[in-house]
C-alpha cells in the first residue's frame, strides 16, 4: 500500500484516503441500529428513539471509547426497554433470542457497560449537564416527523436514571 502511495501523486493519494475514510464509516452506529431493528422487527417508535439516542451519543465524550455496534446495540436496548415501560423486565424481552444469535452480544454482560454508558449521556442532558448542542438535538426530535423520541426519553426518565445509575445485573 504503501509503495503504491509513494507512485501517485497528491490528488491521487487523497482519494485514496477519501475511500478509506468512506469504508471506515460504513459501518457506522446507524447501519448497525438498522441491522439490529430489521433482524428484531423493530416498531417506527423503537427505531426513532435510538436514533435519538445515537446522535446523543455523538455529542458525550464518554461515548467515544464504544464500538459503533455497542452503541446502535445499547440504544436498541434502551428503546425497547423503555417502551415497555416495566423496570422490572428481564434482558431477554428487550435483547429478543434473534439478536442474540445475530450480533456479537449473546448476555446481558456484554452489552451493560454500553447500555449505562449511553442511558447517563441522556440522564446527563435531562439534569441540565449539557451543551446547547443537546437542545438543538432534542428540539429535532421533537417533531410529529420523527414520532417525538426526545419528548418521550423525556417522559421515561425514571426507566433512564434506573439504567444509568443502577448496578446492572439481570
């Protein structure tokens, strides 16, 4: 690779690392997010709401150190679980048997980091600990269009704090 960079010239080798900037990112939060809601035949709600918590994520440092996986993973999680709206809901009605099969996540253990991680960025934004980018972000969701997931993370905040700030064990 590299002797072949050292061949073309300065336009060349920028397309070159244009096309792998492109490759990286394919597999972004929201490919997996879709995977993870075509394979759990996820409601328009359940997908919205992790959109929404996607894009929170973009916005947290904490969540920088999360595979794109772990976070379109961890926002499916929550959206289930918080739709259900039942604290006591065990891991298998919120991470179905086909995504376990389906995804590198098979236990409740190896999605809890992600799942905490992403569930305090919201509770962080709902205490008032946020940058004006999270408004921004929160009023874009708020919209009839996009089924108002702001508006109802918004509203399930208790299930929110419950994940964020409970030692998780199922």
């Amino acid at each position: 690779m590299i002797y072949i960079l050292n061949l073309i010239d300065q336009q060349g080798r920028d397309l070159v690392f244009f096309i792998l900037i492109l490759n990286h990112f394919e597999n972004c939060s929201l490919q997996f997010l879709r995977r993870f809601s075509f394979i759990s035949n996820a409601t328009d709600e359940q997908h919205a709401i992790g959109k929404f918590l996607i894009d929170m994520s973009l916005l947290d440092v904490a969540c920088i150190d999360l595979s794109p996986s772990l976070i379109a993973a961890s926002a499916t999680y929550i959206s289930r679980y918080i739709l259900k709206q039942n604290p006591s809901i065990t891991f298998e009605q919120c991470w179905p048997y086909d995504l376990q099969i389906r995804s590198p996540y098979k236990t409740f253990q190896s999605l809890s980091n992600g799942i905490q991680i992403l569930a305090k960025c919201i509770e962080n934004y709902l205490s008032g600990n946020s940058s004006k980018e999270y408004e921004i972000l929160v009023k874009r969701y708020e919209h009839e269009q996009l089924l108002k997931a702001s508006l109802y993370c918004i509203q399930q905040r208790k299930l929110i704090q419950k994940l964020a700030n409970e030692s998780l064990e199922n």
